[in-house]
C-alpha cells in the first residue's frame, strides 16, 4: 500500500507519463505530415545511440541545457521563477565570446577568465531584476521578460561592431584558441568529434556543486525556506529579500556558465539572432523534466540534448525537426497539468485510508 | 518643407504598419490578465495565427477569411491554455512557456509538411492580402497616400480597442471579469460563474492575439516565415503592463510602441542609429515605467494565481 502511495505520488512517474503523451502527440502529427512516427522516432534513435562518436555530440548539445536547467531549477527550489534564464545566457554568451576574442591571455587563463566574466555577467543580468523586485515590488517574471529582449538585442548590437564582427558575414570573429575549452587534438580526433569540450564536465560538476549547496549547507537550507514560506522564514530569522537576491543571483550565474561553454565550446563565435535561441526556455523544460533537482536536470539535459540533436538529423528523412518542439511543449503541458492528478491521487489514498 | 511632410507621412505610415498586430494581441492580453490568467503564450498564438493567415489566405484568396481563420486558430490555443490553467489549475507561466514552445514549432512544423519542407510560404498574390482603405485614390508617394492609403484592418483595430474599452467598462460581462480577476471567491460567492468568465478572456484572449499574427501575413508581408513575430507577442504584454492593464492605456502604448518600430524601419534605411538599439526602446520604457510608476499600475489582485471552485 505504502510503495502503491509513494509511487503515485513521485514525480518520476508523472515525468515519464508526459514525455509518453509528448511523443504519442509528436506521432499523431508525423501522421498527419504524412510520415511515418516509426520511422521519424527510428531515425531521432538511430541518429543519437548508433555511434559512439553521435553520442558525444549529444553531450556537447546537452551541455548548455544542463546549464540552463541547472539556473532554473535553482530558482524554482528558491520560490521564483527565472524565466529569464534565456537573457542571461545570451549576456553570458556575449561576455564570453567578447573576452574572448580581444583578450590576449595565456590557455587555460583565458578560457577561466572568459568563463567567470559570463557568470559574473548573468548574475548581474539576473540581480538587476533581482533588485527591481526587491525594493521596487515589481513582479520578476515580466522585467525577466523584458530583460531577455534586451539581451536579445543588445548581443545582436555587439555582434555587429567593427572591432569583433568578421568581415561581411553574419557572426563576430572566432574566439582565440586559447579561450576555447574544447579537448586536446589527440581526443577530439579519437572520439571523431571536433566540438567534444569540457563542457559537460563543468556541467555535471556544476550539478553536483548545487546539489551540495540545496541540500547539506545552510545556505541552501536558508534559500530553500524562503522558496516554501517566505513569512515563515522572516519568522525564524532569515532575511528573505537578501535570499531572493542570492538566489538569483547564483542562478543567472549557472545560465551564463550556459552560454560561456555554448561559445568556447561548441560554436567559437557569436551570431546575430534571428530569433530567440531558446536556451533558457528549453532550460524550464529541463528543470520541470529533472523535478527542480540537480540530478534530476542532468538527466533531463541530456535528453533534451538527445532529442536537439537527434531532431537536427530528421531532414535527412524530410521530417520537419520542430516535431522536437512539438513533443517538449506537450512534456512541458502535462507536467504542468498533472498536479491535479498528483492532487487527486493524495485525497483519494487519504480517503480510503480514513474508511 | 515637403520633404519633411513626406518623411513624417512615411513616419505614420511605418507606425500605422508597426502598431495593428501589438494592438490587437495587447487587447487580448488585457482580456486575459484583467480576467486572472497570465498569459505569456501571446507569442505562440501570434504566430499560429501568423501560419494560419498565410495558409488559408494563399490557398483561398480570400483575405478576410484567413484573417477570421486566424483568430480562430488562435483561440484553439487559447483554449488550450484556459483548460490547463483554469480546470487543471497548471502554474499559468508554464502553461504559457508551453504554448510559446507549441504555437511556433506547430507553425513551422505544418508549414515545412506542407510546402515540400521550406520554412516559408510561398508568397501569395497581392490580391488575397486584406484589402487598403484609399487604393488609388491619391498619387503614390504623397503625404495622404501614406497616411490614409493603408490597411483598413489598421483603422479596424482602433474599432476593436473601443469596442473592447465598451465590453470593460459599459457592460455586465465587462464588470465580472474585472471582478474576477481581484478576488474570484467573492464573485463565486455573489453566483458569478469564475470559470466560464475566465474561459471566455482566455479564448478571446488567442482569437485577438491570432488577429495580430494574421496581420503580420496578410498585410504586412505576404507570407509567412519563421521569424515573422519575434517577440511582437511579448511587446504587447510589456505594452498591456506599460498601460496599467486597461484597454486604453494598451491603446496609446501599442501607439508608442509602434512608433518606435517606425523610427526603427525608417532609420533602419537610412543607417543612422543602430536598429538593434532602437528595438530595446519598447522594453527599457516598460521597465521604466514599471519603476516609476509602481503602486499606481495596479495589477489584478488575482493575476496568476490558481482558482479552484469551490463545488
């Protein structure tokens, strides 16, 4: 009866659900298309799992989207909401590719002062709003919005001037090679992958880290009670606005740790957006798939990092790759609606244990 | 003299372009928040509405029926977001980060099925766009011809802002929804049903916000690609917050707005300020105003958090 209970109300359970009905959803509008699910979700498996060297693609996709998730799992465990995370990877992205095409730093150095300018450039993008809400009341969700458009077209800004922009093309220079993280040579040619970096050890490293702060420091203990009750926690002595402000801060950081190892890892420069890239938003995805826990966004990061990269090889097959946004928004939809569920499942165990 | 009467004709022209899809999707926005449902899907609706418009405008010729089309796609997604947050009581940021992941990837999805894998729409025949007020009627190139040769769903959105002002302030419905957007229990209490209110803002809220999308595609330009919105959806939530949430103040800040989209058209040609510089104008002033102003703009007492009925 207890292990019926404490499976009905896990959120594993509920996650794999939803990623179930995201990909019946995906299915039905294969269908639709005209392509076979089986043959799409063959190739999406095929594309990830067939070669070892696929699979270190997926890690090097699956990276930046730990990050983010990481930052908004944070946030959700702290009691707000980043929604801004997209923002603070780009500004963290744009410190990054900045530093690291002007600085002229020894390897290694470079790479490590490029990583701590886009973290230190995310936390400041997060704590302004931080601030706003703070001491002015003003809701974080909406100025984390306007802030993600700011961001937006200010790194479109950057991208376009003289000093960083190459030539007539569309992207900034290529950040030196002593910034980039990538592995040595003799690695990258072994495992046949020319973007394999540090990044997903930083990223996994960055996931334990916070799983230490949450669970087995104070301070997480601090921040994680002003998540669940804020009055309650002023009531024990915590100064929540002071939390909010370290919560958010720590959390725009880890979004713009994202865009540091999407630069000096995967791509080496900047280009100017046509639209949103979406790393932070897919990072909600991540951190409601992972169950706000660090572990858990791992994991989540790396399917997520699967499904982008698997997706970007469907057009071999005329399968349009947004099936891949089609599936996260219907994860995203359950998750959210399944609550109830986890609600209705509570009353009626407790019902039958009061009869 | 008359070039300055040309550029500022060219001026209201660009603004009289730039503001109809903010204006229609903020009137939806101000359905939707006033009512006690945050909706920050606005941008994936858009976009659906976007597609919509495109398609059936290219595949019936028909203008307005896309434009009705639209709307009516749309507030599938509307629909889609009142179920989750209204009956399933879904956190309504995430439901509408959901659909900002649906509307778009939908779009492009059926997009590429259709059209032999493209991103775009073909283009369609300039005679299946929605049709200008004055075509013809004064030379090309005239003050007159730019200011009142446009659009006439431009004129109509100003129509829709009063008719919209009217249902908010002069009507029962209007009075319920504010109502149940600051405190929905004392609504239930008085025999007000909460959810089919909410239920009616947020599908209205998609059908507004589609309008605003299909405009983009059938007058704008005449097709539809993906980038066509781009952060037009969220423009109109800052213009709708900017406006202190009533349908008047969405008007003048969609107008603000849209004019500074203007200047960034027209400067844009002209290489003198940087486009991307003038594009954050929108979200600085938001933000500003939102310092400023704060504890004058009220928001709904109920915005955003989760009702459930109690029978």
């Amino acid at each position: 009866m207890n292990k019926k209970k404490s499976i009905l109300e896990s959120n594993v359970l509920y996650t794999i659900i939803a990623i179930l009905v995201g990909f019946v959803i995906g299915a039905v509008f294969l269908l639709i298309a005209g392509i076979s699910p089986a043959v799409a979700y063959g190739k999406l498996i095929d594309s990830v799992f067939s070669k070892p060297k696929y699979l270190i693609w997926t890690l090097t996709y699956a990276s930046p989207l730990i990050f983010t998730g990481l930052s908004v799992a944070f946030s959700f465990r702290t009691g707000v909401f980043n929604i801004g995370a997209e923002g603070q990877f780009v500004v963290g992205s744009l410190a990054a590719c900045v530093l690291g095409i002007l600085l002229d730093l020894p390897p290694v150095i470079h790479a490590l002062v490029c990583i701590v300018a886009a973290a230190a450039a995310g936390c400041v993008w997060s704590l302004i709003v931080g601030i706003l809400k703070v001491k002015r009341g003003i809701h974080e969700v909406l100025s984390f919005i306007m802030f993600n458009w700011i961001a937006f077209y200010l790194s479109n800004y950057v991208v376009n001037i003289p000093a960083i922009h190459k030539g007539s093309g569309e992207a900034t220079k290529d950040v030196l090679a002593s910034a980039r993280i990538l592995f040595p040579e003799s690695v990258r040619s072994f495992l046949d992958c020319s973007a394999a970096n540090w990044g997903i050890v930083l990223a996994v490293a960055a996931g334990i880290i916070m799983w230490v702060i949450i669970e087995k420091t104070t301070l997480g203990y601090r921040l994680k009670a002003v998540g669940y009750n804020s009055y309650g926690a002023l009531y024990g002595g915590i100064n929540a606005n002071r939390s909010i402000l370290t919560a958010l801060g720590i959390s725009g950081a880890l979004a713009g740790l994202g865009g540091a190892v999407q630069i000096l890892g995967m791509s080496g420069r900047l280009s100017q957006f046509a639209a949103q890239e979406q790393y932070g938003f897919q990072g909600i995805t991540v951190a409601l798939i992972g169950s706000s826990s660090p572990i858990g966004c791992i994991f989540a990061g790396l399917f997520y990092g699967a499904m982008k990269y698997g997706g970007s090889k469907l057009s071999i097959i005329k399968a349009p790759s947004e099936v891949v946004d089609i599936i996260m928004g219907c994860v995203i939809l359950f998750i959210a609606i399944s609550q109830v569920f986890r609600i209705l499942f509570k009353n009626l165990t407790k019902k039958k244990e009061v009869s | 003299m008359d070039v300055i009467i040309k550029d500022l004709g060219l001026l209201i022209n660009a603004t009289l372009i730039a503001t109809p899809p903010l204006l229609f999707a903020a009137l939806g926005s101000c359905f939707s928040e006033r009512c006690g449902v945050v909706n920050i899907g606005i941008e994936g609706m858009m976009t659906i509405g976007a597609f919509t418009g495109a398609v059936v405008g290219l595949f019936s010729g028909n203008g307005w029926l896309a434009f009705l089309c639209a709307g009516l796609a749309g507030a599938v997604f509307g629909l889609i977001h009142a179920i989750a947050c209204i009956s399933f009581h879904a956190d309504q940021t995430i439901a509408g980060t959901a659909i900002n992941f649906l509307g778009p990837g939908l779009a492009v999805f059926l997009c590429k099925a259709m059209f032999n894998n493209s991103s775009d729409t073909p283009a369609m025949d300039p005679s299946s766009k929605l049709p200008k007020l004055f075509e013809g009627v004064f030379p090309t190139g005239t003050f007159w011809n730019n200011v009142l040769n446009v659009y006439s769903v431009a004129y109509l959105v100003f129509v829709v802002a009063l008719i919209c002002w009217f249902v908010f302030y002069k009507t029962r419905f209007g009075a319920h929804l504010r109502a149940v957007g600051e405190h929905p229990e004392a609504c239930e209490s008085l025999g007000i049903d909460v959810y089919k209110i909410r239920y009616i803002c947020v599908i209205l809220s998609g059908f507004l916000a589609g309008l605003g999308g299909a405009f983009v595609t059938l007058a704008t330009i005449n097709q539809f690609r993906p980038n066509v919105i781009v952060g037009q959806g969220f423009i109109a939530i800052a213009a709708v917050i900017f406006g202190k949430f009533s349908p008047e103040g969405a008007v003048k800040a969609c107008l603000l707005f849209g004019f500074c989209s203007g200047i960034r058209s027209l400067a844009s040609q002209s290489n003198m300020v940087s486009p991307n510089l003038i594009s954050m104008i929108p979200y600085i002033v938001t933000i500003l105003a939102l310092v400023l102003f704060v504890g004058k703009a009220h928001t709904p007492a109920a915005n955003g958090k989760i009702f459930v009925k109690s029978r």
